[in-house]
C-alpha cells in the first residue's frame, strides 16, 4: 500500500498537502479534538480551513483557546462555518455533552481527528478513576468516536466508500508500553510477559514503588490509539469508513508542559529532526484525504509517520489485542458498541 504522492516527507507541510487535496475536503464536515493556539489541532484547522470545508467544528478542553482558534480560522477563511465545542476527554460526562452538541448541529461528520492528547509524568485520574493518559487520549476518544458513530455512517452513505474517515493520531512512543490489561491503571499489578514494557529501557522508564511511570503511561495510550484504529478498520469495511493512526513526528508544542528539567531533556533527545506545527499536522491530512488510501488492503498497513506508511510496534497491530482493548474500554465507558 502506497500514498499518491511519495515525495512527501517530514518537511512537508499541511498546507501543502490541504492544497493538494483540496477537492478532497471542499464540502467536508470536520471534526477536529485538541485545539488550542500553537498546538498540532490549530495547524490542522487553519490548513483545512483554507480549503472550504462545509463545517469545521473545533472540540477541545479550554473555551477560551478554543475560541482564539476559531477566530483566527475564520480571520484567513471567512467564508468558513467554524462551531467551537467544549470536550474534556477526561470526564465521560463532558464527552456525552460534546457529542450531543455536535449531533444538534450536524447530520453528518465526514472527517473526525481524534488529535487531543496530553503527556504527564506524574499519576493523575480521570473524572472516573482511570488513569490520565490511557482515560483521555484513548477512553475518551473511544467514547466520542462511538457517540459519533450514527453520524460518520451517515456521511459513508452519502460519499461512497473510503471517503469517510477517522483518523486517531499516536505517537513513536506507542513502543514503550503494550495495553497492560492486568494493570491498565499502572498501580502495580502483576502482569504477564507480554504486557510489560520491551526489555533495555533506560532506568527512568521503570514504574514507582506505587507501580507508575507517566512514559509508559503514555506509551500504553498511545498504543491503545493505534489498537483502536486496528479495530475500527477491520470492523467498519463494510460502512465505507477507513481509519488511520498517525505519528505527526517531534514538535515543540504544548505537550511537554508539565514535563520537568529532566522531561524536557528526554523529550529532547528523542528526535534529530524537529517540525513546526504545519508540518507535524501533513501525515494527518495524508491519512485523512489521500484518496488513494480509500481501503485499507492490508490490517497492518493502518499507521503513517512522514506522509508515509510506517511500521509500528508489534504489540499495537495485533489483532486480538485491538479486540481486547475494544471490551475492556466498553466496561470503562459502560456502553457497548455493535460497529
Ligand atoms: N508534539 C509532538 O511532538 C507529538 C509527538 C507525537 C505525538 N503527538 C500527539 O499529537 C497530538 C496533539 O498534540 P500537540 O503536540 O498539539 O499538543 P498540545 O499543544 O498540548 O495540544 C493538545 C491539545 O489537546 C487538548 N487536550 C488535552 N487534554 C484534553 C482533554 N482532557 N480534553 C480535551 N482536549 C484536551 C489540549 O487542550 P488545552 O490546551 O486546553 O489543555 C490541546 O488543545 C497528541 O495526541 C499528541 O500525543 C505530538
């Protein structure tokens, strides 16, 4: 499986791949998480903005950078139908809200960018007493994508098969840490071989006395992005929506906020190769509007990094994991999903 446009590599930017695809997103409704000024979600507003979208609707934790964004948006793209939803992805509450929200102003959402994402090194729960990282970048974007559900068929129905998409945007760091389902809170239960951490990791990769470590935390939610996106692909063939995880590459943004001296110099030292924001949001409009991934032929060809197709840990491409975790976060939302 290829994209249509292999030159495309880590310096290019969403603009230009917006541009490029711009017939691909005239008309869209799009649904982007985790906006915010300087942020991966605002480069992807303004790049799909520019190209007439019939709705953009920016859902995120903080009104007030939420509305910063839209203004912005609308500043460069007049003629754009810009909606600011509020979602905090860590309470359940707040995303039944959202959801509802977005049902009353819409029928349909053809795109949904599940890009909001935090990264924190010390324990912190969820509204329900999960743990922050796997309850807001995967539990949450779990329950909005299935609250969403009725609407992406609705837009399959409308725009033929592959043209609907969700696209649920991971990270390199999805390697450090399979889904621990014997200890998916990180309080220190045992698990077996298959759900710890690859062997070698540096010192500061090992849980606490109390059983946590935020790096592996964060690894384990972003494997489970990626587990999801196996799931949805392999279920939702028949309803002519595709879903692809994204790695956007190492961008100095908000994310590494609450990292500390030493976070920041681990952060540091993962990449060589630094983008701005415009560049870390192009392998998400590849995954969103290439039109030549409208199926996904192979299971594992699901994750792109660098415009590109990529590789991914094996742990987060494998089957009977993805069908795992989909149980196990419906008992954490406390709703089941017939896809
Ligand atoms: N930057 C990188 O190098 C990098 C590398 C790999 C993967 N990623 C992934 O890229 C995505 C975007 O991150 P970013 O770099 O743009 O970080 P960012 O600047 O921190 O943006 C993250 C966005 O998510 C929002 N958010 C955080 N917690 C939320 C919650 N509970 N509910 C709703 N929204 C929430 C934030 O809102 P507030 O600002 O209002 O809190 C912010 O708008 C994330 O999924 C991240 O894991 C980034």
């Amino acid at each position: 499986m290829a994209t249509s446009h292999p030159e495309y590599n880590e310096k290019t930017s969403a603009t230009d791949v917006a541009s490029a695809f711009a017939s691909q997103i005239h008309n869209k409704i799009v649904v982007i998480t985790g906006v915010g000024p300087n942020s991966l979600g605002e480069a992807l507003a303004l790049a799909i903005g520019g190209q007439k979208p019939s709705k953009l609707i920016l859902a995120s934790r903080t009104e007030a950078k939420l509305l910063e964004v839209a203004e912005k948006v609308q500043k460069l793209s007049p003629n754009v139908s810009v909606e600011a939803v509020v979602l905090n992805l860590a309470s359940q509450k707040s995303v039944h809200t959202a959801a509802s929200k977005i049902q009353s102003l819409v029928d349909r959402v053809d795109t949904l960018i599940n890009n909001a994402g935090m990264m924190v090194l010390d324990r912190q729960t969820t509204e329900e007493g999960i743990e922050v990282q796997f309850g807001t970048n995967h539990i949450g974007h779990f329950l909005f994508t299935n609250l969403l559900m009725p609407q992406l068929k609705n837009a399959a129905k409308v725009s033929g098969p592959g043209l609907t998409r969700i696209i649920n945007v991971t990270s390199a760091g999805h390697r450090l840490s399979p889904i621990r389902f014997h200890d998916y809170n990180f309080e220190g239960k045992k698990v077996p071989i298959e759900e710890r951490p690859p062997e070698g990791l540096p010192p500061m990769f090992s849980p606490s006395a109390e059983g946590y470590n935020g790096w592996l935390a964060y690894g384990q939610s972003k494997a489970a992005n990626i587990l999801f996106t196996v799931y949805l692909s392999q279920h939702l063939a028949n309803s002519g929506i595709v879903s692809y995880s994204v790695h956007p590459g190492s961008i100095w943004t908000g994310l590494s906020r609450d990292l500390d001296d030493a976070g920041y110099e681990t952060i540091s030292k993962t990449s060589n190769v630094w983008k701005n924001a415009d560049q870390g949001a192009a392998t998400m409009l590849v995954a969103a509007y290439d039109p030549a991934l409208a199926a996904v032929s192979d299971p594992s060809a699901i994750y792109l990094s660098d415009c590109q197709f990529a590789k991914t840990a094996p742990h987060a491409v494998n089957a009977d994991s993805a069908e795992r975790l989909f149980r196990l976060s419906e008992e954490l939302v406390g709703i089941k999903f017939a896809l």
